[in-house]
C-alpha cells in the first residue's frame, strides 16, 4: 500500500509541473495567483499522502497550517488587488481643486 502512495505523491508532483509551466506562460497577477493556490493545494494534498504512507500524524498538522496560509494569502491577494491605485484621484474630489481654497 505504501507504494501506491508514493506513486500517488508523484503524480501529484507532475501535476505541480504543470503548474509551473502555467506560472511561466500566464502574464497576468490572477494567473499567477492561481498557480499559487495550486502549488499549496498541491503540498497539502503530498502531505496528507505522505501522512499516510510513513504513519506520521504531524504532517496532518502541517498540512492543516498550509491549507490556512493558502486561505489568507487569497484574502491578501484579493484586498491588493481590489485596493484603489495612489495614481487615482478620490472619487468626490475634482482634478486641479486644492483643499481649503472656495470658489
């Protein structure tokens, strides 16, 4: 059975390959982001096999803690992304009016 896991985590690690091919051909952030997602999706799911083929219940644990920095780093890369460009004026405020000065 521990065969079938290893065969199992290779796959997996092919499949990361893939993804790495998508990171070098993909030219926009969300590309890229989704590689990400991938490249954690994917360790957590080489934890887990590996969990079960070597018998260590603490790579469940690490697996767990990956899966949850995958989470936050979405939520970061989401708050960036939708964040207004310092380049933009507010929205209310007219171009060439100063603060303070009337009509």
């Amino acid at each position: 059975m521990t065969e079938l896991y290893l065969v199992l985590s290779f796959f997996i690690l092919l499949n990361l390959l893939a993804g790495i091919v998508r990171v070098l051909r993909g030219p926009t952030l969300q590309d890229r982001m989704l590689t990400a997602q991938l490249f954690g999706t994917t360790g957590v799911a080489i934890l887990l096999v590996l969990a079960e083929a070597i018998g260590v219940a603490a790579l469940r644990d690490v697996a767990l803690v990956f899966a949850l920095l995958g989470a936050v780093a979405v939520v970061a890369f989401i708050r960036g992304a939708s964040s207004p460009d310092e380049d933009q004026p507010e929205p209310g405020s007219e171009p060439g009016s100063e603060p303070g000065r009337g009509p």
